[in-house]
C-alpha cells in the first residue's frame, strides 16, 4: 500500500489525526539594478535647450528643469534622474537625437553660423531655440515669453535692433504676420547673410516656403516632425515683394476707426463679444477702472464714456497690440500697461475690472487662462467693486466666479455670448473685514492704556 501523501489527513495510531501542508518557496524575483542618467556641462548648448529637452523626455516641470540646469551650469554635472538600464538607456538616445536633428541646420552646413555678431530670434520661445545664448537677440513682445527668456539670460526686447548676423524667424498663424517678420528680417542682414525660417504645417509653413521660392533664393528645406525648416539669402538689393510683405503686416484701420496689427486678436475689425460688452457696460462707472486684455484698446471708448473715469488702465501683454491701444486711446486718464493680465495687480485697487478674456493658448483652447483673467479680477477690485465680463456661450466660467465673487449675474446670453456682472469679491471682503478687525483691536489697546 503507498504512503498517503505528507499534505492529507491521517490517523497516527492513536486516535488522532493529523494534517501537514508543503508550502512551496516562493521565488524572490531580484530588482533589476538602477542607473543614474547624468547632465554634463559644455561650451556650447543653450540652456533654454537643456530646460526643453528635460521637459520633454523627462517630464520635469518648467521650475525643476531650470533648476537642474542651473546646477549643470554652476557645478559641471547633475542627476537627471534614476532609471532601470532599458529605460535610462532609452532616454539618453532620445535626447542625443533630439539634439542633432535640432542643431542639423547649423551642422549638415544649412547655414554657417557667422564667427561673429548678433543673432535674432523672432518669437523666441525658451523651449525651441538652439542658436547661442551669449550671442542672442531674442524678440518676443508677450510678457510671459519676454520674462521666461530673461530668466534664462537671453537678451530679450520686444522690437528688433539690426543689424544683425544671422536671423531666425518662428512662423506664426497669421501670414502676414509672418512675412512681414521675414521682410524684417531680411533688411536687419547683410547681403549674403542667411535668414532661417521654420514653422508648422498647421500654420501654414508651406505657404511661407512657396512665398519665399518666388522671390529669393532658398535652401533644401529639412522635415521636421510636422513641420519645415529653411533658410533664404539676402539679395544686394531687396526684392519689391518683400517690400510688399512689410506694407502688409502694418497696422491698418478697421471698420470701427481702430488700427490692429495683422496677427493680433480680431485683426480684421471688432469682436462681437467686445461689442456686446461695450453696449451693456454702465455709463456711471467711476473711479480707477482696468481692461483686463486690453488689445487694441476696444472697450476703451465705451469705458471713457462715463465722466466718473478718473483712469483707466489697459493691461495687456503683447506689446505689439499696446503699441495700436496707444494710438488708438488718446484720452489723458488712460495708462498703458504692458503686463500679463493673470499676474497683474494695481497699485491702489479698482473700482471696476472690464474684461473680454483669451480662451486661447496658441492653437490649443485653454478655459483655464480665462478662470486666472477671473482671479486676477477679483484680486485687483476695491470690496465695493464690480467686474463685467463677456465669455463664449460654451465656457463654463460660472463655477469660477461663484468662487471669488459673492455676487454673480448673468445680464445677457444673445449672439453665442454671455455676459456677467460679479460683484463683493471674496478677497477684497475679507481684507475689508481684517483691516476693521485689527482697527477695532487697535482702539480697544489705546483704550485701556488711559
């Protein structure tokens, strides 16, 4: 008869049963050794290149990327991060590919980087540019952008200042935007000298390439992603159509008897959100009162319109589109002022805030820019104070405002726009009662010291 097997019950002779288990050993699966992906200093890369690549491949935020960079800059090298072998070994060939497929139009001998002079970078943004920092000019007129890249140490204005080396013009959305940079561009070089011009297929890239193939010579365009990037010489004498390009990307007159700028918002003449907001706003409004995202200064004159005004701030950060407000505004109380609206705050508070917010961040719809225009407001009003505001039907910006303000109305829906007046900003009220707070303790202290 077989043995019964060790894990079933049985009787031990006397009486008793008894059970036993075999517990297999459970394999201990090693963790695979981690490796260090370290940053080394050199001579040459740009550091707003370093920031981008460690955005981009190693998901670190803006702050923490400039962080590491800096250090690379100060102490020659960094931990990136810590990473199984595959993957660290996986991200090191993605950034070294990164990084010559980006410097290719300097390297494949696109262009020859001048031995010496200025280069200038239209619509510099921190993460795209490769070109060297010591000897870059860049101009960007948004105040974000602008403020970004002065953190970087690039010099940063928001106008050219040729002559120039070498020029690099960002394509935008707008055409003649565009081509008018390019004319610039054109003019702030020597003859010989290189203009490199990349952009997106989306924003219309390939209609610059073609524009610039009728005119001027231009080298084999290098694909990169969805996108192109080439460049063109100057010619000893510049042709009539890029004289053309330059008339066209001026400021113009619209239908309302405002000059706008070809690229901003509503180039071509009036928002109907504005003007659906400029009829509803009050013509009693008084004291200190700032559009928020001025632009070209459209809601200035139905602002102005109450005598009360004693100054009107308009805030808005693309300096370009300030520079039209300043023609456009001529009335003594208005101040100009070039600043990113999500962060401004005036000195003594407002007494109303008028605001027509972007819901726009490049292509990309951002509703989260319109709640911090929101915030802004609230934070920049007097207890008393009032905001009017005008939105896209679709944007659910009621939720943001119940949240700052402790009076909301909604005095119109025509047109796909709302309208809304808010009022008893949560941050102005409380600092209202805090002041009284430390008034009344103030008085009670002086009261029992007699």
């Amino acid at each position: 008869m077989g043995r019964p097997p060790s894990n079933s019950s049985g009787d031990d002779g006397n009486g008793r049963t008894e059970t036993s288990v075999i517990t297999r050993p459970r394999a201990r699966t090693a963790r695979p050794p981690l490796y260090k992906v370290l940053l080394l200093n050199d001579d040459y890369t740009p550091m707003e290149f370093v920031v981008h690549v460690l955005e981009r491949f190693f998901g670190l935020s803006y702050s923490h990327a400039v962080e590491i960079m800096l250090t690379v800059h100060k102490k020659g090298v960094a931990v990136v991060g810590v990473f199984a072998y595959e993957i660290a070994e996986t991200k090191v060939a993605q950034v070294m590919d990164f990084a010559r497929r980006n410097q290719r139009a300097l390297d494949a001998g696109m262009v020859a980087l001048p031995d010496a002079g200025r280069v200038a970078m239209w619509n510099a943004r921190p993460e795209d540019m490769v070109l060297p920092v010591a000897r870059l000019h860049a101009i960007q007129p948004l105040r974000p952008l602008h403020d970004a890249l002065c953190a970087l140490g690039v010099a940063t204005d928001t106008h050219a200042a040729p002559p120039y080396a070498l020029a690099h013009v960002r394509a935008g959305r707008s055409r003649a935007a565009t081509l008018g940079q390019v004319a610039e561009a054109l003019a702030a070089v020597p003859p010989g000298a290189a203009v490199l011009i990349d952009g997106q297929k989306g924003d219309g890239i390939e209609g610059i390439l073609a524009a610039c193939r009728r005119v001027l010579a231009v080298g084999e365009p290098l694909s990169q992603g969805h996108g192109k990037l080439f460049a063109v010489v100057r010619p000893e004498t510049l042709p009539q159509a890029v004289t053309d390009w330059a008339e066209a990307a001026r400021s113009r007159c619209g239908p309302d008897g405002l000059i706008r700028r070809p690229g901003g918002f509503s180039a071509d003449g009036p928002d109907r959100g504005s003007l659906l907001l400029a009829d509803l706003l009050p013509r009693d409004l008084k004291g200190h009162v700032a559009d928020l995202g001025a632009g070209a200064g459209t809601l200035a004159a139905a602002i102005l319109a109450s005598p009360g005004v004693t100054r009107l701030d308009l805030v808005e950060a693309d300096a370009l589109a300030l520079d039209d407000a300043r023609a456009n505004v001529l009335d003594p109380r208005a101040a100009f002022l070039w600043a990113d609206a999500t962060r401004w705050r005036p000195g003594p508070v407002c007494d109303a805030v008028v605001c027509n917010p972007p819901f726009h961040s490049g292509r990309a719809a951002d509703p989260g820019l319109g709640r911090a225009f929101i915030q802004s407001a609230a934070a920049a009003l007097a207890p008393g104070g009032s905001f009017w505001m005008v939105a896209n039907r679709h944007l659910p910006y009621e939720g943001s405002l119940g949240e700052v303000f402790g009076e909301v109305t909604r005095i119109a829906d025509i047109g796909g726009f709302k309208v809304f007046r808010a009022r008893k900003p949560v941050a102005a009220m409380r600092r209202a009662v805090d002041h009284g707070a430390r008034r009344g303790v103030a008085r009670t202290s002086r009261g029992r010291g007699r």
